[in-house]
C-alpha cells in the first residue's frame, strides 16, 4: 500500500482580502477542542491528518515565513511537514508541482488551505472511492452557488468525471470540486505537463493555470477522473470576503 503525503499551496497573496497583518492561512478561525485558537488552514490539516497523511507538503512564496513560524514540524499533528518554495509563479500547479520529486511514489491527498470544507472524513471517502475504482484522480464535488468563482464539474450517475470547467461567466453546472485524491501517474502527468507548456508562460502568451485545467487534460488523455459528490457538505473560501465573514459567524 502507497504512502500518502498531503500537498498543501500556500503561495497566494491573499490579495482579495486586502492588507492582513498575518498570511490568510494564518487567520484566526474558531478554537481547538482544548480552548486554544484554531487557524483557518489547520481545518485543511486535520482532514489530512484523518485521511492518514504521514507528510504534508506546503509550498510557499518567499516572505510568507509566518508560516512554518506557526506550525513547526508538524509533531504536534503527528505528521512530519516540510516547506518548498513556488519557484514559477504561474498558477496553483506549477506550485505543487514543486513537491514532485518528493511525493513520486505516494498517493497525494490535496485541498486549499484557504477553503474549508465540511465533513470531516472527506479525504477517507476519496481515498475509498479511489481504491474502488482504481481511478488516477478522484475529486470532492461540492455544491455551490456561484459557478464564477469555481471549477465546475461535469460528472454521470456513476461518478466519472467528463468535463471541468474552470470559473465559467455562467454555467448550467451546480457542482464544483476544491479536493481531491491521485496516484503518482498523475503526479508524474503534470510534471511533464507542465515542462511542455512552461514556455507559453514566459513569454507572456499565457498567465495563470489552474488547476481544474491540468485535470481536464488529464482527462483528454484519457485518465480515469473518478468523484464524490458531497451534497450535504459545505465549502467556504475564505479568500473572499464574503465567506470570511461566513465562516467567522459560523466557527467563532
């Protein structure tokens, strides 16, 4: 049975949320069990924590030292973490692509730590759904009510993944997905990926990737892209103003 190693992008610049004294990681959200306070990204972390992630990955940006300052090496999750820097600053992939050589051979378990999701074994339904179907990439589909801030997803009755659609103007699509699982052939699929479009980058002929776009490719090319759908759960990106002051109602 693989290891499973989390990968957690933290290089954003929070720049929706204007000027904040601390990384939005880092934002104050709600306490422990044992009265202390809670962070938001630490809601991510013990979904990875439960999903049996014996190492978190967390990608930064140079100057966002606050960071591994608040958590350490992880021994009080019981999870060994380590810290890498974003080095091409164009999209969440290129980012998690930083972890390849590390996590090659493991099951990779992925969320944002500026989302927080509900319920709390989301990770070890993926991972179930994962060993069932055997598929590459398995991702959590969550409902919500604005398409245009989201990757919207396309999935039949059985849950195979046809179609993502990132952050579409208007879409007939209810579902979006903010978690998943894959197996190393994805991992090593994005790295050569990405070494083939990196170029497009810098020149300036492309921006900013996303993620949902490296899935859809994986499904172009004919990977298994496997789902669960979590009607009853919720996700909150706490990146956005408007869910900030959500989730601060609702945890604290």
């Amino acid at each position: 049975m693989r290891k499973i190693a989390g990968i957690i992008p933290a290089a954003g610049l929070g720049s929706r949320l204007g000027q904040m004294p601390c990384s939005k990681e880092l934002y104050p959200l709600g306490f422990k069990s044992d009265g202390t306070s809670k962070v938001a990204s630490e809601y991510l972390l013990e979904l990875m924590q439960q999903g049996g992630a014996g190492q978190v990955y967390f990608i930064l940006r140079n100057g966002k030292w606050d960071i591994p300052g608040y958590f350490g090496d992880g021994s009080n999750y019981s999870i060994s973490f380590a810290y890498l820097l974003m080095n091409r600053p164009y999209g969440t992939p290129f980012s998690v692509d930083q972890a390849c050589s590390f996590v090659r051979d493991k099951t990779i378990v992925f969320g944002f730590p500026d989302i927080i999701v509900e319920p709390q074994n989301v990770f070890t339904q993926l991972l179930a759904r994962q060993a069932e179907t055997d598929a590459t990439i398995v991702l959590g589909l969550f409902e919500v009510a604005y398409p245009h801030k989201w990757d919207m997803v396309e999935a039949d009755n059985a849950g195979n993944v046809k179609t993502i659609v990132p952050k579409p103007e208007s879409s007939d699509l209810t579902m979006a997905w903010c978690m998943a699982v894959w197996t190393p052939e994805f991992t090593e699929f994005m790295h050569q990926y990405l070494q083939q479009i990196e170029q497009k980058f810098i020149v300036g002929e492309l921006k900013e990737l996303p993620m949902g776009a490296v899935i859809q490719a994986a499904i172009d090319n004919g990977m298994t892209v496997q789902s669960v759908c979590f009607s009853g759960g919720s996700c909150l990106d706490i990146g956005t103003p408007e869910d900030l002051k959500k989730a601060i109602k609702r945890f604290t």
